[in-house]
C-alpha cells in the first residue's frame, strides 16, 4: 500500500490473527471481572425473557419471533457497561459501582443518546419488515396463539418466508454491526460526535472487511448459540462479546 492510501485510514489493519486475539482478551477480561460480567450479561438475558414473557401475555406472538432475533442487535448499546469495565482494566482503575452504571451520562456532549436513537431506528425497521413478510407470506390470522403459530412454520410459506426473512435480516444486521462496532466504545473513549464516530465505525469495517466480518459472524454465531436455552447463555456470551468489541476497538483506531 502507498504511503498516500495509508494516510487516508482512519484505522490500523486488523487481521484474522487479530480478531482471535481480542476475543481470547474478551475471555481475559470477564476472568478478571466475573462478577461484573454475569451482571450485565445476566441483566441483558433477563429483560429479553420478560420482554418475551410479556408479548406471550398480551398476546402478541406475532412480536416474539422478531424480537427474539432482533433483541441482540441492540446489544452493543447495552454493553456500555462491559465496556467501561474492560476500560478500567486496563488502566489499572477500581471497578466502581456508580461509576460504571452512570458511564453513558457522563460524557459531556451526551452524543449516546443520539446513538441510541439510531440504534432502536434499526431495531424497529426489523421489526416492521418482519411484521411486513408475515403478513404477504404468512397472514396475521395464524399469530394469535402460539400453536398457531408454531402450525403456520409448517405450511408451505414458511420456507419462502424464512428465506427472505433471514437475507433481510442479514442486510440490517450487517449495517447495525457497521454502525455500531467501532463507534459505541469510541463514544465512551473519546469526546467525538456521534456522526464522526459512525463514519469512523463504517470506515473501518470497509478498510478491514475480511477481518471485521469475520468478528461480526463470531458475534452472530455466539449470540444465537447463547439464545437457544431461555436466552441464559448471554450470562457468558455477553460479557465475553462487549470485552472482546472493546479490544477490537482499542486494536484498530490508532490513539490520539
């Protein structure tokens, strides 16, 4: 690469090497604080079993699906938490309890908020595209109970469904894992606006595609491994996975 294509990343280059190293630094990191890491990662399980709980209640089956798919895109956001505590590692600081349940209201320019606005955006066009499909492929008729819903996956339309439901799901997941994966822990790194921090985020994925999707697929793998017993191996999968972002993060965009 010539010096001037050089000078215009905004990232170091990331290797596959790379990214087995920062999620064996992920692992590291909930060894060192365990007791941290089960609390967000059990927190994060939680809310989406209540959150399924609530649908079956209220009667809106049609949303489980969707969300039981959707709920961890918005898990880098909810990692803010994991981490201010891999920062603090780190820097050798004490983990604090009120100092890292309140890490996202202390930046000055409060840009998380933003954040969190596009963040739930995405979250809700998957939804509604969900919502969309089911009712050209499935009809809502058969999503009032969960037998029937569980009755309208063995019909003939579920295959084509699933099919387009999975390539649209992977298109969101890819800009939400963009978007995402370098600018939330730069948000808390760094005083940055949360445009510059996107732009930062999809720059490095593109400077670094291989390596980055690569990490984007472990995400998404581990994720819905840890989805399958009642959402209660995001106890482990979580904390590991918001580490494991932090180092990445800390590994591709150089210091200032």
């Amino acid at each position: 690469m010539n010096t001037t294509a050089a000078s215009r990343r905004v990232s170091n280059p990331i290797s596959l090497s790379d990214v087995r190293d920062c999620i064996l630094k992920g692992m590291n990191d909930f060894a060192a604080a365990p007791a941290w890491g089960i609390f967000f990662g059990g927190g994060f399980a939680l809310a989406g079993y209540a959150l399924i709980m609530l649908l079956e209640y209220y009667r809106s089956v049609w949303l489980i699906l969707p969300l039981a798919l959707g709920f961890p895109l918005i898990g880098p956001f909810a990692a803010a938490g994991v981490y201010e505590v891999s920062r603090r590692l780190a820097a050798k600081q004490p983990l604090e309890w009120t100092a890292i349940l309140t890490v996202i209201f202390r930046q000055s320019q409060k840009e998380m908020a933003w954040m969190a606005f596009a963040v739930l955006f995405i979250f809700w066009v998957w939804i509604y595209q969900v919502r969309l499909l089911l009712a050209l492929f499935m009809g809502f008729s058969a999503f009032s109970s969960m037998d029937g819903m569980l009755q309208a996956f063995t019909s003939p339309q579920a295959a084509l469904f699933l099919a387009t439901g999975t390539a649209v799901g992977a298109a969101l997941s890819f800009v939400l894992f963009a978007t995402t994966v370098i600018s939330m822990p730069m948000l808390l790194d760094r005083e940055v606006d949360f445009v510059t921090a996107i732009i930062t985020s999809w720059r490095t994925v593109l400077e670094n595609p291989v390596a980055m999707l690569a990490f984007g697929l472990c995400v998404a793998g581990a994720t819905f491994i840890a989805l399958a017993p009642f959402f209660l191996g995001l106890f482990l999968a979580f904390p590991v996975l918001g580490h494991a972002t932090w180092a990445l993060y800390k590994r591709a965009i150089p210091p200032r």
